[in-house]
C-alpha cells in the first residue's frame, strides 16, 4: 500500500477551496449579474477580457501600495477575477473557432 503523506489531505483541502471560489463567483454573479462576462460598456468600452485585465491591474495595484491590503479577501477576489478571465478567454476562443 502507497503511504498518502498527506496528499490526500492536499487534494481534498483544494477541491474545498475551489468550491469556495466558485461560490463566492456565483454570489456575485447573482448580486451583478453577468457584468463581467457581458460588460455594459457604458464608461468602459473594452472586451470583457480587457475589463477584466484592468480589475486585476487594480486590484494588485491595491495590494502592492496599500500596507495590510492583502488579506483573505483580497486573494479571494484576484483568484475570482482571474477564473473569470480564464472563463473570458475560453469564450472568445470558441467564439473565434466558429468564426
């Protein structure tokens, strides 16, 4: 038998966290609706890809200036936006596949 050295532990404490993310995601979906993947464009005019981007850029700008602006919520926020972006990315390449 394998000795687990705790990878079992890993996994599950991964899968856990994923779950969050994407409940977390979900929530904000249902507050905002689908405004990150589907933009108003009433200020902003760029790709949902773009906006995105540019709430990363902000969101790590924060971080790297503000002392202390690193917390749980924080990473739970770039983490979100960044499956977002991926999400973004996955769309436009299908939509360039049917092109």
């Amino acid at each position: 038998m394998q000795r687990d050295d705790g990878r079992r532990a890993t996994r599950n404490a991964i899968r856990a966290k994923c779950r969050e993310v994407g409940d977390l995601l979900v929530k904000k979906n249902r507050a905002y609706g689908n405004s990150a993947l589907q933009p108003l464009g009433i200020f902003s005019r760029g790709t949902a890809e773009a906006q995105l981007r540019a709430r990363i850029d902000d969101k790590l700008s924060r971080i790297k200036n503000m002392e202390g602006a690193f917390g749980e919520n924080d990473i739970m926020d770039l983490t979100g936006y960044l499956v977002l972006l991926m999400i973004a990315r996955d769309k436009a390449n299908e939509k360039d596949k049917r092109r």
